[in-house]
C-alpha cells in the first residue's frame, strides 16, 4: 500500500538539482523564500500575522545533499488541485517569482526584541 507520504517522496524534485528528494536524501526540508507565492499550495502564511495571508511566501523543496552542499536554490516548489482531488506539484524557475510588496515576517510578534525598544 503506498500512501500519500510515500508518493510526496518520489514526486518532489528538489529545488536545488534536477532529482527527486528520495534520491538526495532522508529528509524533505522546507525552505521559506523571501518570494511571492501565487499558487495556493505549499504556500507559507502565519495566522499571527493577518497580513500574511494576502501576500504568502514560496517555499523550497531540498534534499539533504543539496543542503549540506549548500547549493543555490533554482526553483520554487508551487501546487494545486489535480483533476483526482489530490495536489499536484510542480516546480517554478527562481528567476520568475516576485519580490511581495510586504515581507510580512518582519512583523511576526517573535521577530520584535523581547527586552529593550
């Protein structure tokens, strides 16, 4: 039986080489880009910070080796709805996504100093 955990292992291509994330590794690490997201899944917003969910971030998809070698980031990883109801994913070329107008982070309540101003 495979479900869809074992699926997401051999679908998702890493953002950084052109191979799944089974193949570079043991582990699927996300990573947050400071980039426009414009497709509704594997999307990142913040329920404490509202203005999040107008302008939600990118995410990367890398395998461990890409990590560890510390290798430039080429895509972003975007999906949507498939035509069977479950989420198909797709990789978009870093050199096409957007800078957000408000880089919500910056206004995360962790991100304000605990002591001091």
């Amino acid at each position: 039986m495979v479900n869809d955990s074992d699926k997401l292992w051999d679908c998702l291509c890493c953002c950084g080489e052109d191979h799944t994330v089974r193949e570079g590794g043991s582990h699927i690490n996300l990573i947050q880009l400071k980039k426009l997201a414009k497709w509704p899944y594997l999307a990142v917003s913040n329920f404490l910070v509202p203005i999040s969910k107008k302008y939600p971030l990118a995410s990367a998809v890398v395998c461990d080796r890409c990590l560890e070698e510390k290798r430039e980031i080429r895509y972003a990883m975007a999906g949507r709805q498939g035509h069977d109801g479950h989420a198909e994913y797709y990789r978009v070329p870093f050199n096409e996504l957007e800078d957000p107008p408000v880089y919500w982070p910056d206004f995360h309540p962790d991100s304000r100093p605990i002591f001091g101003n």
